[in-house]
C-alpha cells in the first residue's frame, strides 16, 4: 500500500487501489498480507505523497552532517510521524470496515527496510538530545 495512492491529497483518502486488491484476492480465495510503504522505504521517501514530499519546512528531512537535506524524512520531526500515523490508522479503518468478515488480509507489515540512504544517521538539531537519552536500566541485558 503506497501512502501516495491512498492519500494523494492531504485528508482526502482513496482506498480504490485497496478494494481492487481486495476484490482480486477474494476472486482467487487468497489471503493479504499488506506491506505499508510511507515515510519510510529503502531507506529514502518516494512513498510520501507530493504534498509532504514539496514540504520540507513543515515536514523535516534528515540532515547531513554538511548541513544539507538528504532525501529522506526526519524521524525527528513530530509532523512526519503524525501524518504517516493518520494515513495508516485511516487505511486500518476502511480495511475494518471492508474486510471484518471476509479477514482477505491476515497481517500488515509497518514500513520496510527503513533506514537513511546517504548518511550514518540524522544530524537535526533534536538529533543529539534522543541520541543522549540513557536507555532505561530495565531494557539492559544483564
């Protein structure tokens, strides 16, 4: 499922691509598993729609440690993260509402291969302060 596709426009979803793959798995009596291409996928952002994509001052890319955006969105950007959320819970949504009976798809698998693609990590300003936060005693193995 391409983020793109189901909201081409910021709050305006279609789910056609959604039912098609719906309607052609059933014709075939098999079972979905979805993958959710969005913020992330190998490591880059061509499954953003235009709308976040020709937006990088309200949704942040990573940054290099030259300073210059990288092609990829900032994980430390709260808007990144919310508008990707949004998109996803909405495709949960109408996949609840056009699939509780049949259950054609049986799992969705969040992102793939993500990662940054020209770069160690994200030098942004909040880059820092998250990488300095000391893990919690209870998630070190001892």
């Amino acid at each position: 499922m391409y983020w793109e596709q189901i909201e081409p426009e910021e709050g305006k979803f279609d789910f056609a691509s959604v039912d098609g793959l719906l309607a052609k798995a059933r014709h075939s009596g098999i079972k979905l598993v979805l993958l959710w291409f969005a913020t992330w996928k190998n490591g880059d952002m061509d499954y953003a729609p235009a709308w976040v994509k020709t937006n990088p001052k309200r949704f942040k890319r990573v940054i290099a440690p030259s300073g210059l955006d990288i092609w990829n969105l900032s994980t430390h950007c709260p808007e990144n993260l919310q508008a990707d959320k949004r998109a996803f819970v909405e495709l949960c949504k109408h996949l609840k509402a056009k699939d509780s009976a049949e259950r054609t798809v049986i799992a969705i698998q969040i992102q793939n291969e993500p990662g940054i693609l020209g770069c160690d990590r994200d030098y942004a300003p909040a880059a820092p302060t998250v990488l300095n936060i000391p893990v919690p005693a209870d998630k070190l193995a001892t």
